[in-house]
C-alpha cells in the first residue's frame, strides 16, 4: 500500500507498540542518538495500569541495567530464589538459587512500563504520540517505507516516513500483519486447554510461586506484591470467566494447592478474572523489507514458564543494537542477524513451555500414562542433580549461547 496524499515527517525508526519492547528499544535508540518517535494507541494511563507480566530473569534486569533502565527496578523488586510444586499432596520445594547462584526479579509489568516511559518521554525528551487511530504501514517493502495514522487530537491523517518500521505493538497489533504475503511463516501450537488469570487483593501464601499440579487442573500462585497476587486455574478453552465466582475460585485453588503442612491461602478480593486460551506462535523470519518485528508481535510463549516479558527484552536489545549498527555506525549488514539470533532464544524457551505444559497438567488429562509420566519427571528433579541443574538453567534463562 502506498501514501502520498500527505507530506510526511520522517524519522530514522518509527516504532509502533509502547510495551517492554518498544519502550526499551526506545530508549536505546535515544541513548544512542537514533531519534525515533512511538505510536501507541492506547492512552499512557492504561498502559501503565495495564496488569501483564511480572517475573524477570536475572540477564534481562542486568541488561536494564547496564542502560540505566533499572533504578526503580533494582530498588523495588522482590528476588525469588526457589519456586514450589505441590503434587500427591506433598511440597517439594526447588530451590534454584542454591543450585545456580541466580534469581527471579518480581517486578509487574506496569511498573516497568511507567519506569520505561518515565525514562524515554520525561527524561530523555523522547517522541511518543499516545492515543493513535488506525494505524497504518505503508510500502515496508521498499527502501521508503512510511506509518500513518489518525492524530486523537484533531483527527487528521499523519505519515511518517522513515527508514526502519519496528513492529512492537503484540499479538494483536497491525505490524505483523503488515508483512508481505509470503514473506514470513506462522508456526502455532495450540495447547487446547485454558488458564482462569485472577488478581486478588490479598499477601501471597506463600513465599515464592507455587505450582500445583492437580487431577482436578493445574493452579498457579504467583506473586506480584505485598498486597496482590497472581492467581491461576485451569479451565476449558474460552470458558466464560463469569462461571467462576468467588466461592468457587477459592474452593478451587484450596483444593489444587493444598499440600502437607502448607499455609492456608490468603483470601481476598478479585480484582482482575479473565480467561487466556493457551497457545504459542513463531514468525519465521521476524524482519521483511524494512519493517523489523519483536516481542509479541513476532513470538508469543504461552504465560506457563513465564518467559514471554524477557524475550521482549531480549527482542529489544538486539534490534537496537543492529538498528544503531546501521543507523549509526554504518554497517550495512548489521541488521542481517537479528531475526535468527533472537529465534534461537526463542525456540529455546517454546521448547521448555512445552515440556513444563505436560507436567503442570498431565495429571490432568484422565489419561494415566501422562500422568505416570508427569509424576515421573516431577520425582526426577528432586532426585536427580543432573536434572535439576538443566530444569534451573532453562527456568532462569542462563544457558551461556542459544
């Protein structure tokens, strides 16, 4: 598609999306002097109440770091050390920081957001237009590619022109379905089951976060906050969250987390109750023409290893790098690795989705064979030392190449 009707602004990078990815792509690209502009179309309110995400591996919070983009972060975050599963009516506690030396940040989602827009927009003096209409990507095909979009604010058309598109704006945004037809393949798993995601207002029970895996469906504690918590339970594929009320999530998430000697749950309010449908998909390459996809926009891991906020970031920091390569150091090839050196980490953490799925609801499939199975490698990583290094590895992201 093409757009002529209006004289653009131009801009080395437009990027589109104000999640993790973009805000941190962002800000790299300022710190390197590459100006940018970021189109979101969503007010910065929302996006900064937006309840997503909240655990960070240990590489990702030092890469924030090493950019300046961690104060908050490094101040205010919890370090978890050890997560729990609850299985056969026993705890087993899986303690992967005395294995490894690692941790987990908790940090949620929107905090990392307000610190990331704080940082581009406040700080950094960075150009983001909140609230944009029918955003559009035009010839990212050819070396003069352009975004337009319709401005809140009077409800004209803008375009930008500009060098490079970066696609962050999620599963459901615009840029992947930008590429050109036959220019990328969609690899999609379905798991064909679903999580019920709650918030509650109410202390974590526990510690760290809790797996329990249950005949009866696999339930999750997360926590988030001193004060809130994540919850998860499994449900049918696009159940109505509405067939889950009070009583009933609390009877349920009591009965599939309940274990010798556990605390009783802390109960509370609901605050949040939604229903994910459990699927994951690979855009294969992640880049067309000009227009260069990260995050969700290229690759969404089901939330059951909780991987899918730290391969935004990865995503991030090497699309800047190769960006400013470019833009900034004259390297005409340096954008030429990124769609295969973010795939590696990628498929590495799809892979280990799809195992942690069969032991979180093997038990619950009605077949016994899986569930033999299931039990089978649960008892493995708390009996084997060489099993449980590899699960810590993968669990923390640590493995020195992908």
């Amino acid at each position: 598609m093409t757009s002529n009707s209006l004289s653009p602004h131009r801009f080395p990078v437009v990027i589109v999306g104000a999640g993790p990815a973009g805000l941190t792509l962002g800000n790299l690209l300022r710190a390197a002097s590459v100006e940018c502009v970021v189109l979101e179309t969503e007010s910065r309110e929302f996006i900064e109440r937006r309840p997503r995400a909240g655990v960070l591996e240990e590489w990702a919070v030092r890469a924030l770091e090493r950019h300046g983009l961690a104060g908050n972060l490094l101040e205010r975050a919890e370090r978890h050390t050890a997560c729990e599963f609850r299985f056969a009516g026993e705890r087993y506690r899986f303690p992967y920081g005395e294995l490894t030396g690692r941790h987990h940040f908790v940090y949620p989602q929107p905090l990392l957001v307000t610190d990331l827009v704080r940082e581009y927009a406040d700080v950094r003096g960075g150009d983001i237009r909140f609230g944009v209409r029918d955003v559009r990507l035009h010839d990212v095909d050819t070396d003069r590619p352009s975004v337009s979009y319709t401005s809140p604010e009077t409800g004209e058309r803008q375009v930008l022109a500009c060098e490079f598109v970066a696609g962050c704006d999620g599963a459901r945004g615009v840029t992947r379905a930008a590429l050109p037809p036959g220019s990328a393949r969609v690899s999609r798993h379905d798991y064909g089951i679903g999580w019920l995601a709650l918030l509650a207002e109410a202390p974590p029970s526990a510690d760290c976060v809790l797996f329990g895996c249950h005949p009866r469906g696999f339930a999750g504690q997360m926590p988030r906050s001193p004060e809130v918590t994540r919850y998860y339970l499994q449900c049918p594929p696009g159940d109505d969250p509405e067939n889950w009320p009070y009583d009933r999530v609390w009877k349920e998430l009591r009965s599939r987390l309940g274990a010798a000697g556990a605390a009783p749950l802390a109960e509370g309010p609901l605050i949040e109750k939604r229903v994910l449908d459990m699927h994951d998909y690979v855009v294969e390459p992640m880049a067309s023409g000009r227009l260069y996809l990260a995050g969700d926009a290229a690759h969404l891991v089901a939330p059951i290893a909780a991987k899918g906020m730290n391969l935004a970031l990865h995503d991030a920091f090497l699309l800047a790098d190769a960006l400013t390569g470019c833009l900034v150091r004259g390297d005409g090839r340096a954008l030429d690795g990124y769609s295969a050196a973010s795939l590696r980490r990628v498929w590495d953490y799809q892979e280990f989705s799809q195992w942690l799925s069969e032991v979180y609801h093997g038990a619950a499939t009605g077949d016994a064979f899986r569930a033999g199975t299931t039990v089978a490698r649960l008892r493995r990583l708390f009996t084997s030392p060489v099993a449980a290094t590899a699960f810590a590895e993968q669990y923390l992201g640590t493995a020195e190449r992908y």
